[in-house]
C-alpha cells in the first residue's frame, strides 16, 4: 500500500502534541502591534490547543500524528 499524503499547509500550522492534543500559533501578532497591550501580546506569544472537535478534524490531514 503506498503512503498516504499529508496536507502540507496543516502541516506548517499545527503540531501534535506527546499526549495527543494539538498545539497552534495564535493570530495577530504580525503587524499593527502600537495598539495593542503588552498583556495582549504576551497572551498572543503562548500557543494555543485546539478543542477535541477541531483537533480531529486536523488529526485526519496529518494522516501519521
């Protein structure tokens, strides 16, 4: 049976976790940084873990994670 494929942009955007949860990098931190908290951008820096629904949803484009 050959390989199956994984879907490259889901690839660069999420990786799975040891214990199974999927982490990704939160939004808005790219541009337009005057307005915003330092708070806000400290929260920004953290990554973020997906919900269970979306987790397997994501889990399904990385057929081997």
């Amino acid at each position: 049976m050959p390989k199956m494929k994984t879907r490259s942009a889901v690839a660069k955007r999420f990786r799975v976790t040891g214990s199974g949860k999927v982490r990704y990098k939160k939004q808005g931190l790219r541009h337009i940084l005057t307005k915003k908290s330092s708070k806000r951008k400290g929260n920004l820096r953290a990554t973020g873990i997906l919900s269970d629904v979306e987790a397997k949803r994501v889990k399904g484009m990385l057929p081997y994670a």
